[in-house]
C-alpha cells in the first residue's frame, strides 16, 4: 500500500492508498516531529484496521522544507520505506513546466495540475483554497503553464484581525446579505464576498487573456465547497484532487 503524505503551509494530510487507488484513511495533521506523527498515525490506521506494515511506497509533496527532514525520517524508519520526494530531479512527473523557472512551482500546484489533467482533460485551471488561493493553467495537453497566488481567506482575515484592535475574531460564512448590519456581519460580508469577487474577477481575466471564454475551473482545498456554491464559474470541487494526483505520480515513477 501507499502512504502519501501533502504537506502545506497550514496541516499536512496522510492518505492510505490500495494498489489499485482505492483510498483507505485520510487523516490531517499540524506539524509535528516524526516520532510524534509515527505514534498518532499508528493509531488513526488501527482504527481503520490498516496494518502499517503492508506500506511499501511513500509519496511525498511540501511547499514547506523544513517539514522535509521528518516526513523522510518517518519513512524510513517507521516505513523501512525510502520515499519519492515530488521535485527531486529523478521523480517524472509526465508533464512539461512551462514557466521561467520549474524548480520555483510549488510542488502541490503541480501535483494537482497532474490529477485535473487526467480527470477532467484540458484545458482548464485550478484553484486550491489553501494557506493561499491559488489559480493553476493547465493547457490541453495536461502542461502546466503558471497561475496566480492571493493571499488564502484565513489569512487575509487574520491580518484584518490582528491589525484592527477593535474588530472581533469570526468564523468565515456566508451572510445572507452583502451589507451587514453589525461589526461581524459586516465582517463576514467583506471576507466572504470580497472573495468571490476576487474568484470571479480573476477567473475571467484568465479567461479573456487566454482567448477561452469558457475555460474550465476546478476547486480543491478546505473552503472550496463553501466559495463554489456562490462562484457561478467554478464548475466543481474535488476535495482528493491532490492526493490522487500524488498516487498517479508514484505508480508512474515505480514501474
């Protein structure tokens, strides 16, 4: 079996994977050291009765290096697995990197071009609500051909958070209306449809720039489902769009 291992700015989620792609457990973790991580998925995967020795493979992918050093020593010495590392030169990941410098793509950005690719053809974009939101060309021929980053909706209410001394913490929803009443609907309002004026905005200069007025968009990531329901141009979510992207790139790389 495989273990694949996203790991992001903000958690980082393990995935059990049989050898014909049926995903057996997922689980999401914040940053802890291997041994740490070792104890807890030990016991997420008794729960799921997966037995941690059938894991023969481990696929990694971070945008966070420093994560690196422990997801590779939990491999090896928890997995007696050596694992493939998206963005090591010797790991393929059957696409061209058409941007002014590959080495500087973010490894899950291009993981999920990889998945979008094979699910949905091409062309079409990528969003990714994460740590960042993230908006991902891929080009017919499944290429990835570069995007654009925004700050991700925690974060940008965060920083109002801790600039503004008298705003209150809130919970990202939907208001029922755009003017609120209240600092917290108010709040809510400039968060949430602030942000889909932004998803909408980009989505069509992307498509304009492009010549592709009805260019594909896909969302993935924790928010996705929230922001979709109000996006008219987001045409689904997928919330394993990653993870299954990790698993092809690991049985192509094993063959």
């Amino acid at each position: 079996m495989l273990l694949a291992i996203d790991s992001g700015n903000t958690n980082t989620v393990f995935a059990v994977f049989d050898a014909d792609g049926g995903l057996k457990g997922q689980w999401r973790a914040t940053a802890k050291t291997a041994d740490e991580l070792a104890v807890w998925l030990r016991q997420l995967m008794a729960l799921e009765n997966i037995d941690r020795n059938e894991i023969d493979q481990v696929i990694i992918a971070t945008v966070v290096p420093g994560n690196l050093f422990d997801l590779r020593t939990l491999s090896e010495k928890y997995f007696n697995c050596k694992a493939l590392v998206v963005g090591d030169a010797n790991v393929s990941l059957g696409i061209d990197v058409r941007v002014d410098r590959p080495d500087e793509a973010g490894a899950d950005r291009l993981v999920n071009a990889v998945s979008a690719h094979a699910t949905y053809g091409g062309p079409l974009m990528v969003l990714d609500f994460g740590t960042a939101t993230t908006f991902d060309l891929v080009a017919a021929d499944g290429a990835y051909e570069g995007g654009v980053i925004a700050p991700g909706v925690n974060l940008s209410l965060e920083a109002l958070q801790n600039a503004a001394a008298r705003l209150p913490r809130i919970d990202i929803g939907r208001p029922a209306k755009v003017i609120g009443k209240n600092t917290v609907s108010a709040m809510q309002s400039g968060i949430f449809y602030g942000y889909v004026s932004l998803i909408e905005g980009l989505i069509q200069r992307i498509r304009d720039e492009q010549g592709l007025p009805k260019l594909r968009a896909i969302a993935t990531g924790g928010l996705a489902p929230l922001f979709a329901s109000a996006c008219p141009s987001i045409e689904c979510t997928d919330a394993d769009l990653t993870l299954r992207g990790l698993f092809a790139i690991n049985a192509r790389n094993r063959i």
